[in-house]
C-alpha cells in the first residue's frame, strides 16, 4: 500500500483543490510515510516532498487512528519539539486520516492561516468534519478501485499468459 496515494495523485489534487475553494483554507494529503501527495496554496510548491521531519501532527494521527484538532498551532503539547513552535503560521489545522480497509493510508489536513479561516472554522466545525470526512472517504474509495483494477488486470495478465501455452499442452501429473 505504500506510494499508492501517489498512483492517485490527480484524483487527490482535485478534491484537495475542492475541499480549499469551499472552505476558503489551504489543504494537503500526506500518504502514510509523510510524504506530500497533494496541497494548495502554501502547500503546492511542496508537493512530491517528504515532510517526514516536521510532520508532528501527522504522525500522531498515523500512530493514533484519531483525527487531531490544533485550535492554537506552535502552544500545544504536540507542538513542543517543532522547529517552528514559536513561529508557527497556521491559525488552526484539522488532520483526519484517509482509511481503506481499516488501514490508515494517508492524512487529509485542512490549514487556516488567518484569523478569519479560523473564525469560520469554528463557526462551522461540524459542517467542517463532515466535509473533510466525506472527501477522506471519497479518496479511499478511489484508492481501492485503483487497488481492483490492478488486481483485475494481475489476474487476465496471468490467464493470457497461460492460455498462450495451451496449445503447447498441459500435463498434469497425480496418484
């Protein structure tokens, strides 16, 4: 399952793009080894980068299973060993995990960087998770088409190649 956000990657980066045009905020996906698959605004010039060394919140979210909430960036707990604790630029980020069978295969976090998107955000928090919970399953269930379609086509690769060696003949050999 690894790299398979990145076999996705276009589906990703448009409804990362939806999710920021809605709700007015900058979002990226992460896959499960922290690696930018997709981001908008202060995030898309980072995309196809390894953000495993300030991944923070990401990576309790992939420890945990649990959607985290920063209502006050670079103050929290899970802040204190960020190198960018007492110079965060975030307002408030959501992170929820994109699950596929059970499995977490990535996060989608949503990051408001001005007082107003935070203002907003909390507003509509509710509204908010949904949202986000909605595109999350959205990306997982386009993760696992991708994951049968390549199965399917493992699968015909494999009879093709044996119907090829039928007119050779098939012995087959018992008690």
């Amino acid at each position: 399952m690894d790299k398979l956000l990145m076999k996705i990657q276009d589906t990703v980066m448009k409804y990362a793009d939806i999710v920021s045009q809605i709700a007015d905020v900058d979002v990226e996906v992460v896959d499960s080894k922290l690696f930018r698959v997709a981001g908008t605004g202060m995030f898309r010039s980072r995309v196809n980068m390894d953000m495993s060394s300030e991944g923070y919140v990401y990576r309790y979210v992939l420890r945990t299973g649990k959607t985290m909430k920063i209502y006050d960036p670079g103050n929290e707990d899970i802040c204190r060993n960020c190198p960018n604790r007492n110079n965060c630029g975030e307002e408030i980020e959501i992170s929820m995990p994109v699950r596929m069978n059970g499995d977490i295969i990535g996060i989608i976090g949503l990051v408001g960087t001005t007082k107003d998107q935070k203002n907003n955000i909390l507003k509509n928090e509710k509204l908010y998770m949904e949202f986000l919970e909605q595109i999350a399953d959205f990306i997982s269930s386009k993760a696992q088409e991708y994951v049968s379609q390549a199965n399917k086509a493992a699968l015909i690769g494999t009879l093709n190649y044996t119907m090829d060696y039928v007119t050779q003949g098939i012995i087959l050999l018992g008690r």
